[in-house]
C-alpha cells in the first residue's frame, strides 16, 4: 500500500520547489562567474520613492549591458543597454530608505538611452563598478563618435 495522495502531492511539491531554487542557484553562479560581471540593482520604473529595487547582476557583453534579475530562472536579460546609445544623466548616493534595500551599493546610476524615448534607468551598483562603467560608455569603438553616429572628424 502506497502513501496517501496528499503525501505524495506534498512530496512533489517539495521536490520541485528544491529543484528551482538548485537552478537558481546555479544560474546565478554562471551569471557572477563570467568575465565583466558585477552586482547591480535596477530600480523599476515608477515605482515609489525609495522603493522598486531588485537585485541583480550586470555584464559587460560586447556593445551592451545586460542585467539579469538575481532571483530568476531565466538565462535571457530582462534588460539591455547598447553602448552606443546610452549616456549617464546623473548620479547620487542611495536614500537611507535605499540604503536598506540595496546590499552594499554604495553609487546610483540614472541611464537614458538616446535612440528610443524610454524611461530612464536607475541602477546602483558599487563606486568601483560605476567608475567601470561610466569608463565603458566613453570608450567609443573605433571609428565611431558618441552615441553611435559615425566620426566625421578629419585626421591628420
């Protein structure tokens, strides 16, 4: 005789429940463990004051910035930034009400992209990860000017 049904539904449950969280687990360590990775939160867009942070971690891929949501099972980005038409309008430090929300990220970032009228995004990061960043939207590849329009300038 077999256990009852509602022990073996509990059972799978659990089983499954386990099975995720070992995928996300194993997700976010790819994720860190590649080259021009970094943690960083992304503020949702309009949410309230202090609020709609979600941790997460951002690479360097080519001439984008990605960001993945740390507690997610997907591989694909939930967000991408091409370098060549993104700029950084301002940054700050975190709120106190920030402060608890964002662990140990200590800059705030606000990025527009300049090809499309989106909402700006916020993302904090550390002050080392926010110099690297900052230093990688000026590094215009070769060839082009800022945000993505060919360099006219002549050479000598």
């Amino acid at each position: 005789m077999g256990l009852p049904i509602v022990v073996q539904a509990v059972v799978v449950v659990l089983v499954v429940a386990i099975m995720v969280l070992a995928w996300v687990l194993v997700r976010h360590r790819l994720l860190v463990g590649r080259p021009g990775a970094f943690d960083c939160s992304l503020r949702l867009p309009h949410a309230a004051p202090g609020g709609g942070w979600v941790l997460g971690v951002a690479r360097y891929s080519g001439e984008y910035l990605e960001w993945y949501a740390a507690f997610d099972v997907w591989l694909r980005p939930r967000l991408q930034l091409e370098r060549a038409w993104t700029v950084a309008v301002d940054q700050r430090p975190p709120s106190p009400i920030e402060e608890v929300a964002l662990y140990n990220q200590g800059s705030i970032v606000v990025l527009e992209q300049r090809r499309t009228s989106r909402d700006p995004h916020e993302l904090a990061m550390s002050t080392d990860s926010l110099t690297g960043l900052l230093s990688w939207l000026e590094a215009a590849p070769p060839g082009l000017g800022r945000y993505g329009n060919v360099d006219t300038t002549p050479t000598a």
